[in-house]
C-alpha cells in the first residue's frame, strides 16, 4: 500500500470517528432536553436545557471538523471522474 493511501485512510478514519463523535453529542442534547421537558422544577429544566445546548455546541464543532477533514481529503484526491467533463 502506498504512503498517500494510507494517508488517506487515516483521515477518511478520523472524519468518520468525528462524525460518530457527533452523533453522540446530538443523542446526549436531545436526552437533556427530555429530561428538562420532564423536570417539576424551573432550576433543573434550565440546568439540562443549558447541559443540552453545550452538547449541540460540541455537535456543531465536531460536523464541522468532519466536514473539513472531508473536503480536505476529497481536494487531495483530485478530480472526481463522476464530476463530468467541465461545462
């Protein structure tokens, strides 16, 4: 196996693990603000609806990452042949 094969498989693994990091953090909002919705008291609705919104903000951070990771290892490839001739 070539060194830019496996390159490349190293970062198609880390934008994959990014992607299932951010997927748990989606899962884990979406838990605390079930469990804010759940909640009597005022005080802990806001306390799991704050815990909620640092998931969704580590969600954001890690589809970006990802998302970065990908265009950076698509760039690397070069020309897509599903791309078509330029038009």
């Amino acid at each position: 196996m070539r060194v830019e094969e496996l390159m490349s498989d190293n970062r198609t693994r880390q934008e994959l693990r990014d992607w299932t990091r951010a997927r748990g953090y989606w899962d884990r909002a979406t838990e605390f603000l079930e469990l804010a919705s759940n909640a009597a008291d005022a005080d802990v609705q806001n306390r799991y609806i704050t815990i909620a919104q640092h998931y969704r903000t580590l969600a954001e951070a890690e589809e970006r990452g990802a998302e970065q990771k990908g265009t950076e290892r698509r760039s690397q490839r070069g020309p897509s042949i599903a791309a078509g001739p330029p038009l």
